[in-house]
C-alpha cells in the first residue's frame, strides 16, 4: 500500500487512504465486480480526481477485501460472544456457474432489544447434499465464529427432505429446534390449492401465455403504455410467475387485474395485435375467475410478507396468523365453483401442514407455542384448550428456574483465579477449609442457607410468572420487543428468557436473500471469482452495516 501512497505525489497518506477504502465500499456495497478497477473508464474517472495517482491492481483489492473480511468477521464473532441465544437460517443454492453454495444467517435480540441479523457464510458446496453432510457444515460454520452450540436455539430451514434430516441430526446432537419455514409451507399450500380444479390451472396458464406475449412483443408492450395513459391507469408493467418465488402467482393475477382494461383494448387494436393472436384476450367467466381468486389468494400474500420481515419478531404470531388464515380464506363467498373448491383444499392443506402447530407436551415442547406464550400480544394462548395452556405455562415456568440457576452460577473472579501459594496459607483459606470439611459430615437439620435462597427463587418466579401471564394482553399494532425493553426489569428472569425465544424467525427468508447478493456477484462477469472470494464478498455486503 506504501508504494500506491507514494507516487501518489499530490495526495497525501490520508487522502490516499481514504481513496483506496471508498474504491473498496464501492465494491462490496454496490455489488461491482473487481475487475472493475481494471477497466480504462474507471481508471480514467479516478485520473481526473488526481492524474498522479496509480491505481492499485485487482489483486491487490483482493488483498484488501480479503483483509477487510478479517476486520468484519471479528467484529461479528465479539458481537455473538455477548449474546447469550443466537437463531440461525439456512438454505442451499446453485449459482449460474452450477455451483452450490450454503446460506447461513445468524438472528438474535441486542441489549436494548433491537432484532439483529447477520450474514454467516454463503460456503461452497463441493460434495453431495445429504442430510449428514449438511450438518456437518452448519457445524464447522458455527465453530468457524466460535458460537458454542449451546447458544444455538433454533435452525430455521425449508421443507427439503435432506435438509429436514440434517435438523433432525443436529437436534439429536445439540438441542436445537428444527423449525421449518413458513413461508416454504404456505406456498406449498397455495400451489397445491390452485392445482385442485381444472378451471384455475387452465385460467393460469392463459394468463402466463398472456403476459409472456406482452414481455416478448416491444409494440404491445409500447401499445399497452398508451392505453394505460389513456385510460388513466397506473403504467407499470405486467408480471410473470415464477413456481418457486412466493406469492407470485397472487401477484401475477392482481397486476393483470388492474391493467384489464388496458390489456383488452390492446389485444382488440389491429394494429397491434393479428387476429391469430385474438385467442389471448381472456374470457369474461375467465376475469371473472381471476377476480375472485385475487380474494382469496390477498390473506396468503399478506401473511407471507408479514412473516418474512426481518426486523421484528414473527415465530411468536404463526399460531395465531395460521388460525385466522383459516378463517379468512374462508370468509369470501364465491360464485364460481373452482374457487370454493381452492378454499375447502386450502383450508385442508393448512390444516394439515400445521397440525402440530398447537400441540405441545412438556416432554417435547414446541419452541413456537413457547415463543408465543412470551409475545404479550397473545400470552393468553386464546386459541389452546385450557389444558393446553397450563402446560405451557408450566413449562414457561420450568424453563425460567433453569435460567435463575444459570444467573446464579458464579464466575471466578480474576483474583481468585490468580491467588498464590500464600493465599492458601490465609486464614481465609483456613476458614474455608475447615467449612469444607463440615459439609462432608452433614448439613444443619435445619433448612440450609442454600434452601432458603432456592425457595425465595422459586417464590420470584412463580410471582413473575402469575404476573406477567395476568396481564393484559399487548395490542397488536404495538411492538412487542418494545415493550419488554420497558418491562424487563418488572420480569428480569422471563425477560432473559423471551430473548432466547423471540429472536427466531418464522422463515428461512434471510439466508435466501443472501443468495439475491450471492447471484450478483457471481455473475458471468465475475465468474473468474473463486468459490470463497464469492463467500467473503457477499458477506462483506450482506454484512455492510458493521463495515
């Protein structure tokens, strides 16, 4: 770097400094390829702020990036050493170099009770995805940050059969709950549901032969703009599904819904559109299909952004979300009979995918319900028998003595860590002694010291847990990580414990947007990238708020 500094005659080290570090956050925020500083407009743009100055070559910002992946990654891993529950997202994908890369996030709640989310790792996968080997990775990225498993409280992942083993695997081995994603399985349920009458996978497919006209023909696409114009609507253009993206099909339908008109006076003008291609234009029964449909697919497409936010807690309503969604999609009366048959089949198939959604045994808790019971926006646990909701709150109580006996566990403090030969020559060290040998004989037949305080603990809990299960219910517009950061001094041992439950997503959407960056910056431009350089990139930006 000294060298690039000094023929920089007319900057000076500061200056030169600054030069190199903006160049390199231009990179990793903006997603620029590396080569960039290789090519002759960049060059020439950083010649006319300073003619002097050599620009450093591509390997020597990799040096940087590499170097700047060390500082970020320290950064994170003292941030995780200070919490004491951390979630964790994951996903597998293939880049357009056909190569696998694994998504990891980590989640959890900061000292004023902000949620906090990170990227881990984007690591490349060079051998087969099985269920052990799967774990195994999750496992070496947790030891590559230093997180102990046992700060570990949730995997978050999607319906994948080997990757639902490898949570099993790793519950097995560390405790962890195996959480499956939300969002994953309410498009399942919507997919499978729009599949259930010929009448709507018919009106589907002409909608998506529609739209795939419109994104192939530059003078529909042109013509489409001017009835839009014309008439007053918004001008933006139509959407296109895609199977495996959430919602879109929702999205598809009620875009082309807006435009109906627009659309229809386009594919009617000769001009545009030959006759042969007539067959486009919908029928009414078909519009009037699509209208309902958008009624009933509005609840799925809410719930599904609700649920994939990233900055507010979201397991701790599923419960509630999946017992209204039952309701609602049921609350509109169709006219047509596809669309009653969609309903019945979603109602069924949510039904079904979350059956176990709202059992729980004390043997076995169910780390959802357990969320929610700690969100007092619905600690009444309205929608569970009454049995069902004494054994939570049981159980809340049984976990929040665990963490009472954790807090009094003792440190060594350093003096007592570093005490020499002649301390233990101190009457103290007598004293001590002596006490020793006055425990192995017995206690007092009276209540010990030790019992008294274990009482007045268990007392605290209990009186923190009739209270805190006796309150009125947060409303649903407040936020409820707010309200703890006001209340945990009033609950101090359930507040410690709603932390190791409220920071665990409902989906798996974190590590997937990692992919988002991930496919950016292993573009075919910058397919010379190695696998980790892909890796400590996409994790530099994803991460860009601790650069």
């Amino acid at each position: 770097m000294d060298r690039y500094v000094r023929t920089a005659t007319s900057c000076s080290t500061e200056q030169a400094a600054e030069f190199l570090e903006s160049i390199l956050n231009m990179i990793v925020t903006d997603m620029r390829p590396l080569s960039m500083v290789e090519d002759d407009c960049f060059k020439a743009m950083i010649s006319t702020f300073n003619p002097k100055y050599e620009l450093p070559s591509r390997p020597f910002f990799m040096k940087k990036m590499e170097k700047k992946y060390e500082g970020i990654k320290g950064k994170l891993m003292k941030a995780l050493q200070e919490t004491d529950s951390v979630a964790l997202t994951t996903d597998i994908w293939t880049s357009v170099a056909t190569e696998a890369y694994l998504g990891v996030t980590c989640h959890y709640l900061g000292e004023d009770w902000e949620m906090l989310s990170h990227c881990l790792t984007t690591m490349p996968l060079e051998e087969r995805h099985t269920a052990a080997n799967i774990a195994k990775w999750i496992e070496d990225v947790i030891a590559k940050f230093d997180i102990p498993p046992e700060k570990i409280k949730a995997v978050v992942h999607d319906n994948g059969a080997n990757v639902v083993a490898a949570a099993k695997i790793l519950q097995g081995r560390h405790g962890w709950a195996s959480v499956r994603c939300a969002g994953h399985t309410l498009n399942l349920v919507v997919q499978s549901s729009l599949k259930i009458h010929q009448a709507i996978s018919k009106c589907v497919a002409s909608v998506r032969c529609l739209v795939e006209h419109f994104k192939k023909s530059e003078l529909a696409c042109t013509k489409l703009k001017e009835k839009q114009k014309q008439m007053g609507t918004e001008t933006y253009m139509l959407v296109q599904d895609v199977c495996t993206r959430w919602n879109s099909t929702y999205q598809i339908l009620s875009r082309l819904l807006k435009q109906r008109w627009p659309v229809t006076a386009t594919l009617s003008d000769p001009a545009v559109t030959q006759r042969a291609k007539h067959y486009l234009d919908l029928k009414p029964e078909q519009w009037s299909l699509i209208e309902e449909l958008c009624q009933v697919l509005e609840p799925f497409e809410a719930a599904t952004v609700f649920l994939t936010g990233q900055q507010y807690i979201t397991l701790s309503a599923l419960p509630q979300l999946v017992h209204n969604l039952k309701i609602t999609v049921q609350s509109p009366n169709p006219e047509t009979a596809p669309v009653r048959s969609f309903q019945a089949h979603a109602t069924e198939q949510i039904t079904a995918r979350w059956q176990g959604l709202t059992e729980f045994t004390p043997e076995s808790p169910n780390i959802t319900l357990l969320a929610t019971a700690l969100d007092p926006r619905f600690q009444k646990l309205k929608f569970l028998t009454a049995d069902q909701v004494f054994k939570v709150q049981s159980t809340v109580q049984t976990m929040a003595l665990v963490v009472v006996d954790k807090k009094q566990v003792r440190q060594p403090t350093a003096s007592e860590n570093g005490a020499s030969s002649t301390a233990h020559n101190s009457p103290e060290a007598h004293v001590k002694k002596v006490t020793s040998f006055l425990d192995i004989l017995g206690s007092d037949s009276s209540s010990s010291d030790d019992e008294d305080e274990e009482q007045q603990l268990n007392q605290a809990v209990q009186k923190e847990i009739l209270m805190y299960f006796g309150e009125h219910p947060l409303s649903k517009k407040e936020n409820p990580l707010s309200w703890w950061k006001m209340n945990a001094a009033r609950y101090p041992t359930l507040a410690k414990l709603a932390k190791t439950m409220l920071c665990i997503p409902a989906t798996s959407t974190p590590s997937e947007r990692l992919f988002s960056a991930a496919g950016n910056i292993a573009s075919k431009r910058r397919a010379s990238l190695s696998s980790e350089h892909v890796d400590m990139l996409t994790f530099l930006h994803c991460n860009h708020m601790l650069l």
